[in-house]
C-alpha cells in the first residue's frame, strides 16, 4: 500500500486495482480505515420492573403452579 500511496499521483488507482487483483473499494478503504464508534450505555426505561418486581416475577414462573406453562399463558 505504501508503493500504491507514492506513485498514487502518477498511477490512477484504478490501474492498481487491476494490476493487483482487488477492487477499488479495498484499496480505498485500507487507506481510510472506517472509524470505530463504541456503543454507549442506554439509560434505564422508566417503565423498566425493579430488581425486586424481576426476582418476584421469576419466583412466580418457577412455581409449581406454572412450572408447565409460558410466560404469555401466565400473563
């Protein structure tokens, strides 16, 4: 890439791509590498159940009276 960077100028990259077998795509996106963007924290839904509803709940589904049924029968 650092022969195709210096006689860029004398070379359009589009013979490089040919005389090197790989699209023009590649050739473009190994000089400008697509920043990285890491995903944030999202915030915690107002409508979201407490740790003590989400425990309550599961101790609900694992009973024995709905051990058998899905939480949409449940509900």
């Amino acid at each position: 890439m650092t022969l195709v960077e210096k006689l860029r100028r004398r070379v359009p990259i589009r013979k490089w791509s040919v005389a090197l077998d790989i699209s023009r795509a590649t050739i473009y996106r190994l000089k400008n590498p697509p920043i990285k963007k890491f995903p944030t924290a999202r915030k915690k839904s107002f409508r979201a159940l407490s740790q003590q509803e989400v425990s309550e709940v599961n101790n609900t589904l694992h009973s024995p009276r709905f051990l058998d049924a899905s939480p949409a029968h449940v509900w």
